[in-house]
C-alpha cells in the first residue's frame, strides 16, 4: 500500500465519521516525525536538541 493511498484512506475516514478532531493530532504526530529525521541527517542537530 502507497504512502499516500494510506493518507487518502485516513481523510476518507475522518470526512466519512466525522472525526476531524484527529487532524491537530495527525499533524503534530507528521511535523514530529519531520522533525526527528531531519535532526538526525543535518548539521542542524546539536541546536534542535537543546530543544528538548
């Protein structure tokens, strides 16, 4: 299954049941997971990790 079959089945979902509380939460959880793979791969670490 694709990347984004999987994020169309999830909006479908939510429209379908009404759940669009789970956006801010499916949001953060994608900005999070961002954050941590660009912390690892970048020069930028050592400053996002006082962050923390």
């Amino acid at each position: 299954m694709s990347k984004l079959k999987a994020l169309g089945e999830l909006w479908n979902f939510m429209k379908v049941r009404k759940r669009f509380w789970l956006t801010p939460i499916v949001l953060v959880l994608l900005l999070v997971g961002i954050l941590v793979v660009v912390s690892q791969t970048s020069a930028v670490a050592p400053f996002i990790y006082t962050l923390f």
